[in-house]
C-alpha cells in the first residue's frame, strides 16, 4: 500500500511539475529595452514611450511587477546609439524596442538573436534589417514610417500651397539608406511639377544653416524635410530657418508642425508605437519576430499651422485646409 501510494504521489507530482513551471514562466519579470533616436527632453520622444507604456499596460504589462524597462536615448548621436545598443544587448533583455530608424541598425549589429521591435523605421528590406514584409526571417520585425511614394506627395503638397515655388532644396541624411529614397521619389516628381531640386546634407547644424541660408538667396524657392533621425534633432533650427528666409516648406511629422513648421503629412507616430506594444507583448508570450510581418502604418495625418501660413504671407487653398487632421490657429 505504501509503495502503490508513493507511486500515485509521483505520478500527481510529475503531472503538477509542467503546471507549476508554466506559472512560473508566466509571472517573472520580463525585461524590455529600449532605444529612443531623441534626447530624453524631447517631447516626441516622450510621446512616443507614453504611447509605447499605455499599450502594454492595456495588455496586462505593469512597470514593477510583471516587467521592468530599461531605456536609452540616442539624441540624434550615431555613438552613443551605437554604446547603448551594447548595453541593452548585455542585459539580456526577453525584447528591444527600436524607436527610430537609426537605432534598429547598432541594434543588430550588437544582436542577432535578442528579439527586436523596431519603429518609425523607412525601407527596412533596403536597410537589411529584414529579408522581407511579409517575412522578417530574422530578430527583428516592426512598423514602417511609409513608403517612398509618400515623398512625391510632398512636392505636389507644396505645389498646392505655394504655387510660385520652382526651386526646392531637400533635406535629407545622405548616411541613412532611406535618405537617397525618399530624395529619389522627389526627383521622380519633380519634372511633372516644373521645380529644380537642390539635396541639403543633415549632419550637423551648421551644414543645414550654411546650405539653407545659400539657397534662400534665390527666388522662389521652398522646402520639404525628408524623414530622418537627424531632421528630428535639427527639426527647430530647420523651422527657424525656414521662417527667417520666409521660405514655405513641408515636413514628415506633426511634431514640426506644432514646433512652428507650415504643413505635414505623414503617419501618426503615436499609433506605431501603441501598435509595437502588441507585437511586444505577442513576443513575450512566444512568438518570434521571424514569423511577424513588418506593418505599414494605417493612419497618416495632414496638418496645417496657419499661423505659420500668415507670418509667410500664404493663403492656403481651401481644398488643402478641408483635407487637414488638425488646424493650429
């Protein structure tokens, strides 16, 4: 009796062992990093974490009892991204989340196996961070900003609003991949809409200033700012700029918009990153990023600060202000 005893115990036991392990896995701690372009004082930046933290708190992820996060911010600088990406890398952290496309790429050279969620990131099978959309095939899967097209929508956006405008300067990051895609979709469009086009470099604050300040001595001319790290940290010096030449330009992301810029069009940032938070939590639940298709956004904004229209003497056309997410008076 004993021995039949100690048997149904065992048998009880060895049945309890993968319940009480699941349990187990199911409530320790997981660890996220993540990389942020921005410096830790820029509001975009900002935004982006809070919309990143509300999406895993509405899946069930708690600071301090279910996960812990480990942040960095890049501002702007390729070192320090690079460091970082090390830093997170050897904390062995479950998942990274990549907040901008210059931090997926440090990220994957520290890591080919540490799960990584990356945003706001243009043409990731061009970067190399993907095989492909459908089929990521690595470490990392994520959200793209747009597609290249999306440039010539910027260049036929200036038209409408400034219709005089026949010289354009560009600024773009000529290091990042991306840059020499989104200058070629503007090129593609250009002869359509009768504009010479001349590429501004982004690398540091004194290039943009020299380059702009050189352009703007011609007649006629506008702006467009391409997508970029870089566009992001310069983005009040560009504004400034852009207002002291009285020149109209056009922007990729809200955030230029409400910092004094004229327009922009492009997606709604804070979408991307709630939007990361499932493809986070669906990592830590099991899945890998290999087998996660990268998204295309679903919401893209256009606005619109008339103030900004005013002091540059512009009288927008009201098909353009119909169109408008949001209107800052």
């Amino acid at each position: 009796m004993r021995r039949r005893a100690f048997i149904a115990l065992l048998g009880g036991a060895a049945a309890a062992w993968p319940l009480a392990a699941r349990a187990q896995q199911a409530d320790r701690v997981r660890r996220i990093g993540v990389v942020v372009s921005v410096a830790a004082d820029d509001p975009e930046g900002q935004a982006r974490v809070a919309a990143f933290l509300q999406g895993l708190q509405e899946l069930g992820w708690t600071e301090g009892r279910n996960m812990r996060i480990d942040i960095r911010w890049g501002a702007g600088d390729a070192d320090l991204v690079r460091r970082y990406a090390a830093e997170l890398v050897a904390l062995a952290p479950d998942v990274i989340l990549a907040s901008g496309g210059s931090t997926i790429g440090p990220l994957l050279q520290a890591s080919r196996t540490v799960p990584i969620v990356f945003t706001h990131t243009t043409d990731p099978v061009g970067g190399g961070f993907v095989d492909s959309l459908a089929r990521p095939g690595g470490n990392a899967t994520g959200f793209t900003n747009f597609e290249f097209g999306i440039s010539g929508k910027w260049l036929e956006l200036l038209k409408q609003i400034a219709p005089s405008v026949t010289r354009v300067a560009v600024i773009r990051d000529p290091v990042q991949a991306s840059g020499g895609g989104q200058l070629g979709a503007i090129q593609g469009a250009a002869p359509s809409f009768g504009v010479e086009l001349s590429p501004v470099g982004v690398r540091d604050a004194g290039e943009i200033e020299r380059a702009v300040t050189a352009f703007a001595r011609g007649s006629n001319g506008g702006l467009i700012v391409t997508s970029s790290g870089l566009a992001n940290v310069h983005r009040e010096l560009i504004i400034t700029l852009a207002a002291r030449h009285r020149l109209p330009a056009v922007y990729p992301s809200r955030f230029f918009v409400t910092g004094g810029g004229l327009i922009s069009y492009g997606p709604d940032r804070a979408d991307h990153s709630r939007r990361a938070a499932g493809y986070v939590d669906r990592i830590l639940k099991g899945e890998k990023p290999a087998d996660l298709p990268v998204q295309a956004p679903t919401k893209y904004e256009l606005v619109i600060n008339l103030k900004t229209a005013k002091a540059l003497g512009l009288d927008l056309p009201a098909s353009v202000l119909a169109r408008a997410d949001e209107v800052i008076e």
